[in-house]
C-alpha cells in the first residue's frame, strides 16, 4: 500500500467536501490521487467508484432524514445514469491507459474551469 496516512487524508478532504458541497467525490479523489500517487487509471476507477458508493451511501441517508431530497429527481438521473456507468466500467478496462489518463485529465480540467465561471 502506498502512504497509509496520506491516502486517509485524501478520504477526510473529500468526504468533508462532499458532504457539505456534493462535488462529486471522483472529481476530488482523482484529482488527488493522481497529483500524488500513481496508480494505474483503471485501478483508480474502480477503486474511487467503490469509495463512492460508500461515501455518498452515508451522506445521502443523512440528507434523506434532513429532507433535502426529490426522489423524481433522483430516479430520472438514475435511469440515464445506470447504463451510462454500465457503459463507462466495460469500457474503462478496454481504453489503453494512457488515453484513459488523458481522458480523467481533461474531464478534472473541464471541471475545474466550468467551477470558476458557475
């Protein structure tokens, strides 16, 4: 395992940000990891992806009791959102890496720009 201590960080920072932003935990977490360790993409995929349902599985419950969500809200992106990710895992394995890193970078980039002028 890489740092023990400096990956936990990059847990703390980020389920701090998104629970009280929602900025998706991939956008923050891949940014993180791939500023300070080098994993391969697809491994940092899975692995975010994972963390995320964790993640988010918590801080969703939470809003659900504070009455912050609209379920039809939820079930339209769920139902564009479920073949998309089904669509994106298959295909996460097959892009080389290289183009897969190149990808995450331009996708983080576009974030990061469209953040400044929201």
């Amino acid at each position: 395992m890489k740092s023990f201590v400096g990956i936990s960080f990059i847990g703390l920072f980020s389920g701090f940000l998104v629970g009280m932003t929602s900025v998706g935990s991939g956008s923050i977490i891949m940014m993180l990891l791939l500023l300070f360790y080098s994993f391969p993409p697809k491994v940092m995929v899975g692995t975010d992806i994972v963390h995320a349902v964790a993640l988010t599985g918590v801080t969703s419950l939470l809003h659900w009791r504070l009455g912050n969500v609209e379920f039809r809200l939820v079930g339209s992106l769920l139902i564009g959102s479920i073949p998309g990710g089904l669509l994106g895992s298959y295909l996460s394995t097959r892009v080389p890496v290289l183009w897969l890193r190149r990808i995450l970078c331009a996708v983080l980039l576009a974030t990061g720009a469209r953040m400044l002028w929201a």
